[in-house]
C-alpha cells in the first residue's frame, strides 16, 4: 500500500541519519530490510543476527 511504503521511506531516513530503529514485524520483506535481526519464539530469543551487506 502507499502508506506502507512512506512508513518504509521514513524507517530507512531516519536510519541514514544515524537514528536506532527497532521495528517489530511478521512481513518477512521488511525484516530483509535490517541489518540485524533477532528472532523471538514464545517469548525466548532464537537467533541474534548481523545482516552483512
């Protein structure tokens, strides 16, 4: 949708200026987004990972 994509837009300028996002989300695309990313499972952390790009 549109407002999704200028919510991604904002995420990812925030993030060039040097701004922490934490973002919560079951959309696997945005996920892709992160350079790193933690995986909780009933409520216990799963994997801990950096996103090498």
């Amino acid at each position: 949708s549109r407002s999704g994509r200028e919510v991604t837009e904002l995420i990812h300028d925030l993030h060039q200026q040097g701004h922490t996002i934490i973002l919560i989300t079951h959309n696997n695309a945005q996920a892709e987004e992160a350079d790193r990313k933690v995986r909780i499972q009933d409520g216990f952390i799963v994997s801990d990972e950096k996103v090498i790009r």
